[in-house]
C-alpha cells in the first residue's frame, strides 16, 4: 500500500497508523516578490500526489482565467487563495499546506515576498523547522532576499536551502548558479544558519523537484523532495520541563488539576515541579487526558496535571522542573520585529503576551535598528513597519521566560496596543537587565494614608487635557487659587513649565510627546504619594498615555478634564501665534494642524470654555472635588 495516497480497497485502520508514525517537517518558503515561492509549493503538491482529480480540474479552469503561463497549468493558484493575491499575481497572506510521502508528512507555509508583508512572513517563520529561500536566477540576492534570511535566523531556523529558481530561462548555466551562490553564502555568513544547501530548479518545469534533471548534469547535489523527506532539523533535545497553565480544571470538590500544554522537555508522575513565579515546590500526582492517565507527557502533549499538594497556581503560571527553573524578570532586553502601521514608541504602554500571561509593558529604549541588508546598527528613536529593533522593556510585574535561543515557546512575545487589541510587535528575548533583579522597592515609615491624615485632605491628579488654547492652563490656575483659599495643599504642574527643565531635552515628536507625559505621569504620582492635590494641564494628546497614568494611580486618584473647546475657538485665541506658524509651516507636529489629538471617551468632567467662562469652570471642578470627598 502507498504510504501517502489511501486506495480503494486498503485498510483504512492500517494507513491511518502508518501516517501517524511518520515523521512531521515543517517549512516555508520565502524571499523576494515573483521569485516562484507559490510555483513551487503547487509543483511539490502535483509531484506528491496530493491533488485530488477535482482540484486538478478547477486549476485548468482558473489557470486560464488568472494564470501567469499563457493558458498552461499556473501551479501558484494552488496557495494563492485570496482575490486579491490572483488578481495582483502575489502572494499576500500565509498560505499553509499539508501533504505525505511514503517517508514523511510535510506543513509548509507559503509567505509573501513584498516587503510590505514581512509581518506576514515572520508569522509563517515562527513555527518552521526549515525555509526554503527562493531566488530568481535572472536577479540574483535582492535586498527581499536578505531581508527574509535575516529574519529566518532571528526566529531560530538554522536550516534552509537556497532554491535559485527559473534556472529555465538562464538555460540552465551553471555560472550563474555559481555566482548567485556565492554571493547568498557570503552574506549568510553573518546569519545563525547551520546548513545551507543551494538548488538549482525550475519550479514551474519540474527540474530537480521529485528526480535529478538531465540539464543539470554539473549539479551533483539531491533533488528537492527527496532532500526534504530525508533532512535532519536541529531541534533541541534534553529541554527541561515547562507548561504555560492554560486553564485550573475544577469540575467538583474532589478534583483539581492544571490544564496546559507541554512546550519543552518531559515529565511524569513522581517528578519534582515548581511553580513559577511564587516558587512554591511539589511533585507531579497524575497526569490526565481524555483518554485516560499517562505515564508521562512530552512536547506538544495537551494535559491536565495534578500535584501533591494543594499550591496555588493560576493561568499564566508557569508548571516547570524543579531542577531547572526558568527565569524571571521584570526588564529585559529583546528584538523586535514591528508590524503596525503607527510606529513603535519609547515609553508607550503595550500589552505583552507570553504564552497565557498579559503584562503591561514600555518599551524604554530602542538601542538601535538593524539593517537587514547589511546587518549594521543604525540608530533612531521609533520603530516603523517592518523594521526590526534591539529593544529594552520594563514590564509592571515579572516575567517567567527562558531566552529564545534556548527555548523558543518561552522566549517568545506579541505587543498589543492597549486600545486596538491589535498585535504590534513580536518579539524574541535575549536576556533579562540585571538591573531588574537588584532594584527593590523600599518600604517607608510614612505611608500616603499618614500624609493624608496631616493635610486633611484626599489628594489626587486632576489631569487637564485639551489643544493648546483652550484654556487648560487658566481653568487649573483659578482652581489652584480656589483651593489655596480653602487652604489645601496643592501644585500645578504646566507643560510649558515643565519643558524648561525636567523634559527640556524632549522635542515635539510622537515618541517625544509619549515620554513626555510618561515623565511627568510618574512625577505627579510621587506628588500624590506625598499627599498633594496634583494638578497637570498638558495637551497630552494620545489616549493610550493618558489611560496609562490613570491605571498608575489607585481607583478615584486620577480625575481627567477635558477641556472641549473646539479647534477653530482655540485657533481664534492663539495668544501665542502658534496656530499661524504651524498653519505656515514653521511649527512641525502641532496638535490639531498636523499631529492628531485623541479626545478622551469618558473624562470624569468635560468643560468647553467657548460655552463656559474660565471662573464658571474653576467652580464647577471645585464643587465636584469638594462632593467627593477631597477637601476633608
């Protein structure tokens, strides 16, 4: 019986063990727009006898429809499924397949050569075993080309082969073949590659796909497939144990196990464990499946474990030998590969995920950019799309992790923007900072409850946000006033101010703006600490920031008001000139011309000072301070 294809009249229980027993090869194919990645994977397909009479049938069809081959069999349409993609002639998503051999089962994923989906590629780069990095043999290494090197060996591929494809139309000249090999093993020198096997093919012809081709008689290397049926990828063996908790698997008062899979190492009923972060220690009990105990789990093994003793763990936690914990920090340094349109920011708030657990997380220093063409580090202060960064992070709580070229599940993360719930980033962890195990927090005698008690009232950061010249300065002024005839202690913090000497050294750019209402978010906590009512009037025109001062501060601490008055009011104030200059040109980055402002959804008061006088507006804060408890 065939081993990849089942027949009429074979044992269905048979086949079904036989595949099973088969060894799994994951791969992608990549490198630059047009190199023949979609060809490819359709000839792999045709030649495996993984397509079935009616798709054979339907690609007649839509090859004469959307092919690129004047009519003949276009192999590409196989993966490129998008409307989209067939209408361009490109790839544009992650296609994944899945086919046999006698001798092995095969996912491979299909990645987009265009420079503008490199997220998409990196995505189909994280789960692989193995690329294969096309390159057209009329164009030689493209800057795509390296690009997708680059980021195969940042995700830990430490196998490829180089498939120098179309070699066709160069009739099959081993000088360019040579050359082109050359030249890709010279730049790969600077990569992480253990074995790099360069192919001279013709994807769509069939050359040197499933048998060696006749015309390449200089060619003394393996065919295609039966390469890949046969490679060894590096994988990491001996790894110590780790399970993310997915899930505490409660059904009723007599059961309570762990749910989670298996991302490294082995582990069986008996063995020492650790719960990670709180440290506690105990001994796996049983190890439980739907279809009955096992006698030990292992890699990619979906389980539910109970423990001897009854510790307390929670998703997110991390179940790990005990022998060999993982580590934790709350700083680290990474690489990063940014895949969002709205550039990365030092300082913004993200959400990190790892495994099951979400931290929030700032990015507190890009060290620097790397060119994918030359591998340089360039210097800069944001990240755009498609560029990768060596970064630093504080996050608000520890992180279990291992570095990412022990332990890839563990050393990996996503960013998410706290707003749009959109994946940003994706990142690789080097290392923790040691700073982040040394520096303690230091209890004091004096608590902010004591200092309340002293000046009588319940201090708080009213934060006054608003475009410039709509009157945030004037309203907090007359409040100040009001509440230091009240005889409350209290301090405004300007953003004009302020920029004459805690933030002189920040401009007016996004990344600059962000940590500018990072630094003084921090110093007006410590002026709540201590017991102030704190008021901040900062144009402080993004969202996210805003929302992350707030979550800083304790439940009723952070009071925003927004003063709502509209730009053309604020434009016709401009007791500055600003707005003129920035109408000009003169000014760059000025909120409401030519940097956006993001008004907040629900401040907890809201004052137009074109509709409302500065001294109305003072006494409604006042009152509103006053009916909740702050004054005393």
């Amino acid at each position: 019986m065939d081993g990849s294809v089942f027949n009429e009249g074979d044992d269905i229980h048979e086949y079904l063990a036989q595949h099973e027993k088969k060894d799994m090869l994951r791969f992608l194919t990549c490198g630059s727009v047009d190199d023949g990645k979609s060809t490819l994977i359709g000839r792999l397909l045709h030649d495996a006898k993984s397509i079935f009479d009616d798709q054979l049938e339907t690609l007649g069809s839509d090859s004469k429809k959307f092919g690129t081959q004047g009519g003949e069999i276009d192999f590409a349409l196989l993966v490129d499924g998008l409307a989209a993609e067939r209408e361009q002639g490109i790839t544009i998503d992650v296609a994944y397949r899945f086919f046999s051999t006698d001798k092995r089962k095969f996912i491979v994923a299909d990645t987009p050569g265009h420079e503008q989906y490199t997220r998409n590629m990196a995505t189909g780069a994280s789960t692989a075993d193995l690329a294969i990095i096309l390159i057209d043999a009329r164009h030689g290494v493209l800057p795509q080309t390296k690009r997708h090197s680059f980021i195969c060996s940042l995700l830990g591929i430490r196998n490829v082969v180089v498939a120098i494809n179309k070699m066709d139309i160069v009739d099959f000249r081993e000088d360019k073949f040579r050359a082109i090999e050359e030249d890709y093993r010279e730049f790969a020198r600077q990569l992480d590659f253990e074995t790099i096997v360069c192919m001279p093919l013709s994807a769509l012809k069939g050359d040197n796909i499933l048998t060696k081709s006749e015309k390449t008689p200089w060619y003394d290397g393996s065919a295609l497939l039966p390469y890949l049926e046969t490679v060894k990828t590096e994988r990491k063996d001996g790894q110590p144990f780790r399970m993310p908790v997915q899930w505490v698997n409660r059904p009723n008062l007599d059961f309570r196990g762990f749910a989670g899979t298996v991302v490294s190492g082995e582990v069986r009923p008996g063995d020492e464990v650790v719960i990670l972060p709180s440290g506690k220690r105990t001994k796996v009990a049983r190890i439980v499946t739907r279809e009955g105990d096992l006698a030990f789990a292992d890699k990619n093994r979906a389980v539910t474990l109970t423990l001897e003793d009854e510790v307390d763990a929670s998703r997110g936690d991390v179940i790990a030998a005990a022998g060999s914990p993982a580590e934790q920090a709350g700083q680290l340094q990474a690489k990063i590969i940014w895949m969002d349109e709205e550039e990365m920011l030092p300082g913004r708030q993200y959400i990190l995920k790892s495994n099951n657990r979400m931290i929030p997380a700032q990015i507190t220093d890009l060290k620097h950019r790397i060119d994918v063409n030359t591998l340089e580090h360039l210097s800069g202060k944001t990240l755009k799309l498609n560029e990768i960064g060596e970064c630093n992070l504080s996050l608000t709580q520890r992180l279990v992790f291992d570095p990412y070229q022990d332990n890839k599940a563990m050393g990996s993360f996503i960013l998410i923007d706290r707003l749009t719930n959109t994946t940003v980033g994706v990142g690789m962890i080097d290392y923790a900072l040691r700073r982040s195990k040394n520096v303690h927090w230091q209890a004091l005698e004096v608590d902010k409850e004591a200092r309340r008690k002293l000046t009588g009232q319940k201090s708080a950061m009213l934060w006054f946000t608003g475009l410039s010249g709509s009157g945030k300065s004037t309203v907090a002024n007359l409040v100040e006033k009001r509440l230091h005839d009240l005889g409350k202690l209290t301090y405004v913090m300007d953003g004009d101010n302020i920029r004459h000497g805690l933030n002189r050294d920040l401009g007016f750019t996004d990344a600059d703006r962000v940590e500018n209402v990072r630094r003084v978010g921090e110093a007006a906590k410590l002026m709540v600490d201590a017991g102030v009512i704190t008021l901040v009037s900062f144009i402080s025109p993004f969202a996210n920031e805003r929302r992350a001062v707030r979550e800083r501060m304790e439940d009723g601490e952070f009071i925003e008001v927004y003063v709502s008055t509209p730009l053309e009011v604020a434009e016709q104030r401009d007791v500055k000139g600003l707005y003129k200059k920035a109408r000009k040109g003169e000014i760059k980055n000025f909120t409401g011309i030519d940097s956006p402002y993001e008004p907040p959804v629900s401040p907890e008061i809201d004052i137009d000072t074109s509709e409302v006088a500065a001294e109305k507006a003072a006494e409604m804060i006042v009152e509103y301070l006053d009916r909740n408890g702050y004054l005393g």
